[in-house]
C-alpha cells in the first residue's frame, strides 16, 4: 500500500475545454456528424434525480411478476440470450474441485473456477459452451476483448476525423475520446508542439502522453484494431487484496449508467464472486432477466505483482487498440471517495439492489429488532475472546453468527442484512455489507491497532453515513495487548511501534492485515448500554452518534 501522489488532471492531455486558439491541441471537438456515426451516450455529471428516478422505475418494472423464490432467483443466472443456464453448484471431479456458478455473467461468457485437491496452487477455470451446452476448457471468443481491424467497423470513423487523443474531465470521472492502449500501458495520442505530461488516473495507472508530429500519420503507420462505442474503465486500486469486496464502494456507486464494455485492470476471474457481479449489474442499470456486458480482463498470472503489467487478454503485445469512448472513475488516490455522490443516490441504489433480488425496499420499521448478527472471521482479524463476546451481544437480542465467503450470494447476505438489528464486525471487507442495512438498523466495528493507512479505518463509516439513516460506532484496538500478529516475525517487528511509523511502512500496514484482536468488553459494554436503547427508541442516526475512536 505505498503512498501515491495525488496527480491533478490539469497534468494530464488535452482537456476538452478552452478558446479556439489553442488550435491543434484545443479540447473541445464539435458534435459529431450523425453521419459519421451513431451519437454517443450522454454521461451526465453524477446526483442527476432525473437519471436515477428513470433507473429505479425501470428496475421496479423488471422486477414486478418475477417468483417470490429468493434464493432460486439468486442462483438462477438471469436471462440468456442462448438458453437458460442452470445453477452449477460447487462439485469434485477426481482431484479438481469445481466452484460455483451462478448469477449473472458477461454476455456470452460464464465460467467456474477449478481447483485441485492436492494442495497446489493452481487455477483454472472451465467455459460454458453454449452451442454443445457443457462446460468446456477453451475459453469462448465473448470472453476476450472485441475489436475491430483497422479501418474499424464499417460507418466508424475517429471522432472529429482525428486519430488525436481528447478528455472531458469532472468531478467524479474523466471521459477520454481516442484512448490508446498497446502492451499493458495506456496513451494518449497528442500532436502539435506543446508537451502534455502524464496523468496518474488511478493508484497503479497512468495515462501517458505520446507525442507525434501527426496523429494522422502515426494511426496509418501502425497495425491497430477499434473498439467503438462507450467503455467503463476500472482500476481495482488494492490488488494484492483481490477478494476485498469493500473496495468495490469506490468504483460501484460512481456511475449509474449503461455500458458497451466494461474493462477492469488487475482482477482476474476468480476474484468476481457473485456478490460484485450483482452489485455492478444494479449499478450500470442491468436487470436480474439481462446479462453483463461484455468484462474485458488482463492476462492472468500467479504473480498478483507482476498482474498490473500483463495485456488485456486477447491482445497480442504488439498491437494498438484505439478505444472510441472511455469513462475513468477517480478512486480515491485521484479525487474520488468511497461513498456516494449524495444520499439520495445511496438510498436509490439500496433500493435497487433489494429489487434485484425481488425484495420489497428498504423502510424505517415500527420497531427496529432486537436481533444481532455477528460476522465472524476464519483465517485473521478473529475476535480472540469471542465466546466471551457472544455472550455479552446476547444480552441485546438473539444472536447470529454469519461465515461469508466468495461463494456467499449477494441474495444470502442481504437477508442476513434485511433482518438485522445490530451489525458486529471486525472491520473486513464484507462490512460491505454495511449500507444494505434497513433503516435504524446499527454497526458497531472492531478496528485493527495501527489502521488509519488513507483513512481505511474509516472507509466503511463513510458508507453508512452517507446513508444517513444507519447507526455507525466503532471501538478500536489501541493497546499491544489487544493485538495477536499471526507471524511471529511481525510481533518482534512492529508490536511496539508507534501508529505515524506503521502508517509510513507498507510492510507494517500489511501486518495489521494478519492480526487477531482482543476486544474489551468492558468498552464494548459501556457502548451498547449507552446507545442500543436509544436505537430501540427510534433515534435518529445523527442524534446518537458517538465521536469516532482516535488512534493512540
């Protein structure tokens, strides 16, 4: 997790703005000729009621008449242009172990991941063919990267007749027209005298510049291939925690409209469990009965550092794709942030992805219940005392543990959520789980010691209070006889280190990762005692909130 300097994208290449006289290098290109092609998509700046009132009607549309079988419907794959597919259920084959597939998927490109039982670390996945209707090793041509050998497809042309690159920047997102990619790396193609210097458009991504005497010349020089219309492009910033769903509140909430293909860096197949694959569908406005669009992946590779570097699959090292129309969603290392745009936003994307799953919407009960679910943790970040913690939360309502995993639906954990009255986690990445919450429902978090890194002990709280109507308080592990490091090693490195030093220290940060906690349960007491009744009472989430825990 080292430091990233946060790059302006006044740094970055032409911007799509500005006086005539900037002439070759000017941004702003001129409606494009019906004629030369179809009219792109409108993306309007993010919060637009107008957008999102359509969205959850059309949602609300799709969902009416579907089966009242939940989990049916969770397995059941969504609509297929080919044929249903029927739910795989994880199964042995001999000594591979197949996972699951069910839920949605990319248009014309499901798979299962497969396993062996011998240890190894090694993973494969099979295909579904759709034509023999059996699952197969070669992986179907939808699953790579469409494009279209130059001249591009018939009637496309370059946007304003110039292979040159231009952006639109704004607050949220930045739209790039002409984006070039070759060998794992992104360009803008920029001619004309003036030096344009790199943007930085996510934490492990640049867009650098080319410069060429002419970019005319430059896109009939060299062999390149065109993917027209409009592409959503995504860096998953944390890449060495592939599986941390919590991460997805960066990108999901940033864009709540269609899509021609979705490209996402860093990923690899294994690492979209149903649970992301739901949430991106409700988010780029895709219905339970539809498919994905087409989700273009790099190579993949055992080695997660050398992932970032490796070609988008189904492009040889050697070849240009020029991408017609990119929108780039700032992360939190260039400008963006964690959470929505506003609450209403928050509120209509809850709704959606209830009605994803054919469940009526989230609404203030009468009562908020006395249930208590706890997350519990297998590998690390475990609650050393949890016995001792499970029987104090039964002394405020019957107490559930929950185990979610990469094969958990979206579906299984947003009942959990639904019937929830106090949320108990270590902070992990299914506290994603946070904000699907009902309203007046409350989350109490367990902060690792040394976690305040970019301010992620406070990522989760930023989702739900954007929600406005969920009870968020934490306690944090302060003392070093509150933390258990897993490796020894890291005990003697960083027990005894201060909370500036461990947040300077990528090695450090990395450790708290690999931690067990101590809770006290005299605190922990003292906070439920104090705030549960008033959740019980109807208090608003503004009127018990409690000063979040300082790092000592």
């Amino acid at each position: 997790m080292a430091r990233e300097k946060r790059q302006k994208q006044s740094d970055g290449v032409v911007k799509a703005s500005g006086p005539a006289q900037q002439g070759r290098q000017r941004a702003a290109a001129p409606p494009v000729d019906a004629k030369q092609r179809r009219s792109p998509r409108r993306w309007p700046p993010l919060g637009a009621a107008a957008l999102a009132l359509a969205l959850a009607a059309l949602l609300l549309a799709l969902y009416a008449g579907r089966r009242a079988d939940d989990l049916r419907r969770a397995a059941g794959g969504g609509g297929d242009v080919h044929g249903a597919v029927p739910p795989e259920p994880p199964a042995a084959d001999g000594d591979r172990l197949l996972g699951p597939s069910f839920g949605l998927y990319p248009r014309g490109c499901r798979w299962r991941e497969v396993t062996y039982a011998n240890g190894s670390a090694q993973v494969d996945y099979l295909f579904w063919d759709y034509a023999v209707r059996n699952w197969t090793a070669a992986r179907p041509p939808a699953c790579v990267l469409r494009a279209h050998p130059r001249p591009g497809p018939r009637g496309w042309s370059f946007l304003n007749g110039t292979p040159r690159t231009e952006v639109t920047p704004h607050k949220t997102h930045v739209v790039y027209r002409n984006l070039w990619y070759n060998n794992g790396r992104w360009y803008a193609l920029v001619d004309g005298p003036k030096h344009v210097a790199a943007w930085r458009f996510s934490r492990n991504q640049e867009i650098s510049p080319l410069h060429v005497e002419s970019a005319r010349a430059f896109a009939n020089a060299v062999a390149w291939r065109a993917v027209p219309g409009d592409t959503l492009l995504f860096d998953y910033a944390f890449f060495t925690h592939p599986t941390a769903i919590g991460h997805w509140w960066e990108m999901r909430i940033s864009f709540k409209r269609p899509c021609d293909t979705f490209v996402l860096l860093h990923l690899q197949r294994r690492h979209l469990p149903e649970w992301v694959r739901a949430v991106v569908a409700v988010a780029l406005g895709v219905g339970p009965s539809q498919q994905l669009p087409p989700v273009v992946l790099q190579e993949p590779t055992d080695n997660k550092y050398a992932q970032p570097a490796m070609p988008l699959e189904g492009v040889p090292r050697d070849e240009w794709v020029v991408f017609d129309r990119v929108l780039i969603v700032r992360d939190v290392f260039t400008g963006g942030s964690r959470s929505f745009a506003s609450t209403e936003d928050a509120h209509e994307f809850r709704a959606a992805v209830y009605a994803h799953y054919g469940l009526p919407p989230p609404a203030p009960r009468a009562a908020v219940p006395r249930t208590v679910t706890f997350q519990r943790k297998r590998a690390n970040r475990r609650v050393v005392n949890e016995a001792q913690l499970l029987a104090l939360l039964s002394e405020f309502g019957a107490v559930s543990v929950v185990e979610f995993n990469a094969s958990s639906s979206l579906h299984e954990q947003l009942l959990a959520m639904r019937g929830t009255g106090l949320f108990v986690s270590v902070h992990t990445s299914n506290l994603a789980n946070a904000p699907f919450l009902q309203p007046g429902s409350a989350v109490v978090e367990f902060i690792p010691r040394h976690w305040s890194w970019m301010g992620l002990d406070r990522s989760f709280k930023e989702q739900t209070s954007t929600m406005g109507d969920i009870h968020h308080w934490a306690w944090r592990a302060n003392g070093a006889n509150e933390s258990r490091y897993l490796r020894p090693r890291d005990a003697v490195r960083f027990e005894h280190w201060s909370k500036d030093a461990c947040s300077s220290s990528e090695d450090c940060v990395e450790a708290q990762t690999e931690s067990d906690l101590v809770v006290d349960l005299a605190a922990l007491r003292a906070l439920l005692e104090g705030r549960m009744p008033m959740v019980w009472a109807g208090a608003r989430a503004a009127e018990a909130e409690l000063p979040w825990p300082p790092e000592a």
